[in-house]
C-alpha cells in the first residue's frame, strides 16, 4: 500500500532531485559555452543509455512506446529547450516556462480521456497564462519570441511523454528512460549532423574542457538517471499527491541559481510572472484539498 506522507529522509531526497532539475538549467548554459545545442542533447542521451543498457534489460514494454517517449522526452523536449537556452531565454526564464507542460498534460488527458475541467483548473490555467503573455511581453533580452515559443513547444512535448509514461503503469522507470534514450540520441545526432554541420560538431569537441563534459555527465548522471530513479521510486512507495508537488520547487531552485550564479537580472514584472505561473501550479495542485477544509461540506438535517 502506498504512504501519504513522506519520511524525512525521503522528503530530503526529494528535494535534493527538485535542485538538481531547477540547478540543471544553469549547468546546461554552461555546456552550451563550447557544445552546439543538439550535440549536447544527443551526447546527454547517448550516455544515459550507454554503458547502462549492458546493466539493465529492455522494460517489459513495445518498442514503439519506448521509441514515443524517446522523441518526445529526449529529442524534441530536450532538443527545443537547449536550442532556446544558447541565446534566446535565460535560465530562470526557462525553469519557469516549462512549468507550462503541467496545464498542457491537464489538456491531453481532457482530449484523450475525456477528464472534466474543474473551476479551479481554469483559474489555474488563466493565472499560469497570464504570467506566460506578461513573459512574452516585458521578456526583452531575457526572453526572445523564437525563445519562449521553444520553450512552450517543449513543454508541449514533455507533456505528450507524460500521456506515454502514464500509459505504461508498473514499468521499471530506469530501465524505461535508459532504453528510451537510445531513440532521443540518435535523431538528435542525425539532427546535429544535418542542421549544426559536422564543421561545428568538430569545433564543439575540440573546444570542451572538463566543465563542459561535467555539465553533459551532470546531465545524464544526475538529471536523467539519479532524478529520474528517485522520482519513479518515490511514486512507486507514496501517493502521487505527496510526491507531484514538490516539482514546485523546480522553478523556484531554477530562478534563484541563475540569480546567484549567472546574475540574472530579478526585475518586479519577473517575479510577478514567477508569481503567477507557480500560483497557478499551486492552485491546480492544492484547491481541492484546500476547500475540503475551508468549505466542508454541509450537514444534513
């Protein structure tokens, strides 16, 4: 049976995986310094998948669903994000934006499995949009059209690998996100190779120091394989609903590292947006439980 309410050395590694998803989005800035864009997400995918597929056999699920989360998760999610983060949406911009993948979920189960909006998803959705319209407005150098629309578009995505996993209970998540990365390295390499050129992807390799193959092993170790494992280990022991919510902290963790490190600029309508979208975040997740104990329910006589 699966618990409500987490240990405390399990709420710790939870957050633990909630810094190093929030901090990612700086590391990654950093590996962009010498790598082009696709390079570093195929060569991100390409380790999760090697030398761990000789350790953990293929999941006991279709290759076409493998090969679905694959693209979506790894080469299109990935993919968009990083070609945004080179140059046209900071970091903490970014943590936020993707934030976005969670409404888009609500609406592909709406689509697919005929789920009933409630209220509060609308006001939810209407909060997180309008800190999304205030980013696209006031974003500037912070955040360039063609950024924020790749940002949005790999929420998208993540939200359609999320209808893949979801339908796929019970799979051993590791072994699910390293045989899946084998389908996200190789179009992202084809990728790197046609849009990049092979005069770039020489330059990229020739140029990496120690901090930009740590920034891609920091990718796969520690986002993909350790986050990943723990989240799915988590899920599998407690309630989604204890577990969900502390994605929360991804944009909180994202933001204030590239304050701190990048020194990214934290002007009013930046927190405001921040605000918003993560109150949104907040409402969709915690309303329900929320009016259980403020609006209980009247009495019968």
């Amino acid at each position: 049976m699966q618990r409500t309410s987490l240990s405390l050395p399990h709420f710790l590694t939870a957050v633990v995986v909630m810094f190093i998803w929030g901090t990612n989005f700086v590391i990654i800035r950093f590996g962009l310094e010498d790598l082009p864009p696709l390079l570093m997400a195929a060569l991100r995918f390409a380790f999760v998948f090697f030398p761990m597929a000789l350790f953990l056999p293929k999941p006991r699920v279709a290759w076409g669903r493998l090969a679905s989360y694959g693209v979506l998760i790894g080469a299109l999610q990935f993919g968009l994000l990083l070609v945004a983060l080179r140059k046209d949406i900071s970091p903490g911009l970014a943590s936020i934006v993707v934030q976005a993948q969670v409404f888009f979920t609500i609406g592909l189960a709406i689509l697919f499995d005929k789920e009933k909006v409630l209220l509060h998803q609308w006001v939810a959705v209407g909060l997180a949009v309008g800190g999304m319209v205030l980013i696209g407005i006031k974003g500037g150098g912070d955040a360039t059209a063609l950024g924020l629309t790749l940002a949005l578009l790999s929420a998208f995505c993540w939200a359609l690998g999320n209808i893949v996993a979801r339908a796929a209970p019970g799979v051993n998540m590791l072994a699910f996100v390293v045989w899946s990365g084998l389908f996200a390295a190789v179009p992202l390499f084809i990728a790197s190779l046609l849009l990049e050129g092979p005069e770039a992807i020489s330059a990229g390799f020739a140029a990496a120091g120690p901090a930009t193959w740590g920034a891609v092993l920091w990718q796969s170790a520690g986002n993909s394989l350790f986050g990943y494992a723990v989240y799915g280990w988590l899920l599998a022991r407690y309630r989604a609903a204890s577990v969900a919510p502390l994605t929360l902290l991804v944009p909180v963790f994202g933001l204030t590292a590239s304050v701190l490190v990048l020194g990214e600029g934290l002007p009013g309508w930046k927190i405001t947006a921040a605000v918003m979208v993560i109150g949104g975040l907040v409402i969709n997740q915690f309303w329900p439980a929320a009016a259980r104990v403020l609006l209980p329910a009247p009495t019968r006589s």
